[in-house]
C-alpha cells in the first residue's frame, strides 16, 4: 500500500504598515498567512485578549485574531501593509530595535533578548 503526503506550503509573514483601524494612529504589525486557498490576516493583539475575546468566539464562531473578508478595517489589514518581513529576526533587524517587537515574545512565552 502506498501512502502519499499531500504537503501544503503555508507561507506565514510578519507585515507593517499604517494601523488598520486608523492610518494615522501610526505604524502596526500584523501576520499575513498565505496558503494554497487563502490569504488570512490575523491580529495577534486580539489573541492576548480577555474574556471578550473569547465571548466573541462563541457567540460569532469567528476564530479571535483573524480578519475575515468583511470584516470592518479588511482592506487595511489586507492591502495596507508597506513592509513584509520573513521571520522576527528580519524584523527586528530592519524595523527599530528589539524591544519593539518584544511583546511577541511575550504572547508565545518567552523574550527577546
């Protein structure tokens, strides 16, 4: 019996830009995943939220963080971005300093250093 491994390439990119919710709130950073069907923008500020969130979840069977087609400020999250950055280390790189980008380290448990 031969078994075959569908293998889907999933491409998941830092992006900056303009605040999707208000351009001249000043610059933000979101995730743009790219697989073979989808494009997703996710929020990852919303995934730190509370019971809100959560209570968002159940009630709309919305996923928290992710910027549905529809969604109020899609476009900004979608098509707003300036920059795109591979991985956090490109980032931090070419986009201020470490301690900028450190609140992801927090919300998946560990820090920048």
């Amino acid at each position: 019996m031969i078994v075959r491994l569908l293998v889907l390439k999933t491409y998941a990119y830092i992006v900056t830009g303009p605040a999707p919710w208000d351009p001249n709130a000043g610059y933000h950073a979101w995730v743009i995943v790219y697989t073979k069907e989808y494009t997703v923008a996710i929020e990852l500020r919303v995934l730190t939220g509370g019971l809100a969130s959560k209570l968002k979840y159940l009630l709309t069977g919305k996923a928290p963080g992710v910027i549905y087609r529809g969604d109020k400020y899609e476009n900004g999250y979608y098509y707003g971005y300036t920059r795109i950055y591979k991985n956090i280390y490109e980032a931090i790189e070419n986009y201020r300093s470490v301690e900028e980008w450190n609140w992801v380290g927090r919300l998946l448990g560990f820090c920048l250093k």
